[in-house]
C-alpha cells in the first residue's frame, strides 16, 4: 500500500499516527487495535484501512517518521562545517534526544526490527522499512569513509566495516539495558557518562587524527539537543518521511532513507 503524497490524505494519515502513537504510550503496543484506533481518530476501520493494510503498517511508520534521518540532513545544512568525526556521532546523539521525548520510540525501535513485526507488514512498508534500516548504517560507513578521505582517520575498508558494526552494536545494546528499566541502579552508571566513554574507547581503538574529547562530545550534544527543543515535531510527520523516500546515501546532501 503505497504512502499518500497529496496534502489532505497526508494530513489525515498523521492524524491516525497521532492517535497511535498516544495509545501505545498509553496502553502499550500489545493492547494497541484497529478498532480502538478508528475511535480515537473518529472513523470507520475502513478509512484506517485506505492508508495501512494491518497493525503492523502503523508499527513501522511510526517507527519512520520518529527515526533520526529524518533530522540528519535538516541539522547538517544548519551546521555545513562539521567534521566527520562529528558526523559519526549525530545518528547516537539524536537516538537519544528522540527517546528522551518520546515514550513510544523505544519501543517501536525494539519492536519494528523483530522480524515478527516487519515481515507482517505489507510489501511497501517491509521496503522503505529495509531502505531506512540500511540507510542508518550507511550514514556511518559513508561518515567513516568521507574521514578517510580527508585525512582525519587512517582506515581500511574491513576497519571501517567493523567500526560501523562496533558502533551500532553498542548503541542497540546500550539502548536496550538503559531503557529497559530492569537493571538496578547500583549496576549502572549515569547514561551520558557512560555513552560518551564508551564511544571513546571504541573509537580509540583507531587512527584518528583527533581523539573524542568530553568538549567535543558535550558542544555537539548541546547543539543536538537545541535542534531537537526547536524542531523536533516539526521532522516528525509523513512528508518528512517521504521527502527521505529517494535513493542513495549521502551524507553531504539533504537525501537520506
């Protein structure tokens, strides 16, 4: 089922997200149904059915709209001169900033890549779901590479492949031990600390011209997190989404799946 690009079925289709996006922090995703949705929106099932074929389609577009891309073009043409250094940190940073306003993302972000979730929504949603996937790995590897290239880090291509992986793989995983709310306290850290000295170190362990610095780590964070008081929702919506729906991954422009 393809995305609405005229403006009222557009319009109409963030109302529906709206809606979902307050049940599930409300209700959770498991009590989350089609039925109760259309309650809350003030249609029939049948006009949800006009934009998503199942419960799964939500899933993923909530997932969507709410992911980092879209806000990682926006940023990097307000701030054109930051290194690619910099440029690796962004995707963490604003995964953060997104959990820290919205309860549902953590959520949707656990879910939506459970093969059980993504492999029940439609062809269409299982597409641009993947491309946005793959996209956020390669905004990494093409950060790493543009370092490369202008001599801020001394790399082969299996090291930059393994600090891609090295990277997105602390980031799930740290994700999921903070937000999962289990853990007791006396086994962790303050979050920010711990984020920022763990990507040190997995970075340390290459050639980088200059290493993370808490400077650096905290004047990004602060800028990050003024972007995202200022502009937060307004990326948060199917346009953004869509206008992302193009091909190619370039760190340098404003296209990014």
């Amino acid at each position: 089922m393809k995305c609405p690009t005229d403006a009222l079925p557009m319009m109409r289709c963030n109302q529906i997200l709206d809606a979902a996006e307050q049940l599930i922090e409300s209700q959770g995703i498991v009590s989350f149904k089609f039925s109760q949705l259309a309650k809350e929106v003030g249609c029939s099932t049948g006009t949800l059915y006009k934009f998503f074929e199942r419960k799964e389609d939500v899933l993923v577009c909530l997932f969507l709209r709410s992911a980092t891309s879209n806000h990682l073009p926006i940023f990097i043409n307000k701030y054109p001169d930051l290194t690619a250094q910099e440029k690796v940190l962004l995707p963490i940073l604003f995964t953060f900033e997104t959990i820290k306003r919205s309860k549902s993302f953590f959520t949707l972000r656990s879910v939506s890549v459970n093969t059980m979730v993504w492999q029940l929504a439609s062809d269409e949603k299982v597409e641009r779901f993947k491309k946005r996937i793959n996209a956020f790995w390669g905004w990494f590897t093409e950060s790493l590479n543009e370092a490369v290239a202008r001599g801020e880090l001394d790399a082969t291509p299996l090291q930059v492949k393994e600090l891609v992986q090295g990277i997105t793989f602390y980031l799930t995983g740290s994700l999921t031990q903070f937000e999962s709310q289990l853990i007791a306290p006396e086994y962790l850290s303050n979050r920010r600390e711990t984020c920022y000295r763990h990507l040190a170190r997995l970075m340390a362990q290459y050639k980088w011209v200059k290493p993370i610095t808490p400077e650096l780590f905290e004047s990004l964070e602060q800028r990050s997190s003024s972007f995202f008081d200022k502009h937060y929702r307004d990326h948060m919506s199917c346009s953004a989404c869509s206008a992302l729906a193009c091909t190619g991954v370039d760190t340098n422009s404003t296209c990014l799946r």
